[in-house]
C-alpha cells in the first residue's frame, strides 16, 4: 500500500513540474498544455497512418495549437503530405513547415 502512495506521489509531481514550468511562467495554461499535447500525439498518429511519409524523419512541436514540423523528406511531395496531414487534424491553427528535402548525390546512387 505504502508504495502504491509513493508512486502515485512521484508520478504526480512528474506530471505537475512538467505542465507547472510553462503555466507558472504564463506561457500557457494548464488547458492550453494538454491540447497542445492531445495535438501533437494525434499528429504524430497522422503521420503515422500516412505510408507515403516516413513518419520517424519528422519531428512536431506544438505551442498553443500551432505546429511547427521539422526533419528531413525524401522529396518535396512528401513534405508537403506530411504538412496536409497535420493541417487535416481538428484544432491544428497553424502549420510552420521547416522540414528540409534530402539530396541526393547521382554520384553515390547506385
């Protein structure tokens, strides 16, 4: 019993330092940060689902519901697929895509 108190003791103040840092310095609030971590899982999901984007070369940030994706594509199309996926999702306001395309090399290309 004492250690099921304990967990729960750590894993609250876990989650409580993390949400605090940015509502104490009124960054955002408390609502404000679990939307903008509801929107990044389901973007992350988005890309996921998506078999045209390679899901794992992406990072999402998401400040008060706008998302700033970054990473590396393979093309241009599919940055801009994953920048569509993101967008589709309800309650995205905005979409700063700083996701850079690979070159290739003709030289190394097999």
């Amino acid at each position: 019993m004492r250690s099921i108190t304990k967990f729960s003791t750590v894993a609250a103040i876990a989650v409580l330092s993390t949400t605090g840092c940015r509502v104490m310095h009124h960054q955002e609030t408390a609502g404000q940060y679990v939307d903008d971590t509801t929107l990044s899982a389901r973007a992350k999901a988005a890309l996921i689902k998506d078999k045209e984007v390679k899901s794992s070369d992406f990072s999402v940030q998401v400040y008060q519901g706008n998302v700033t994706l970054t990473g590396v594509a393979s093309s241009p199309a599919e940055a801009r697929r994953a920048e569509m996926d993101i967008k589709a999702i309800e309650g995205v306001k905005s979409v700063k895509n700083d996701v850079r395309v690979a070159e290739t090399n003709p030289a190394t290309t097999r």
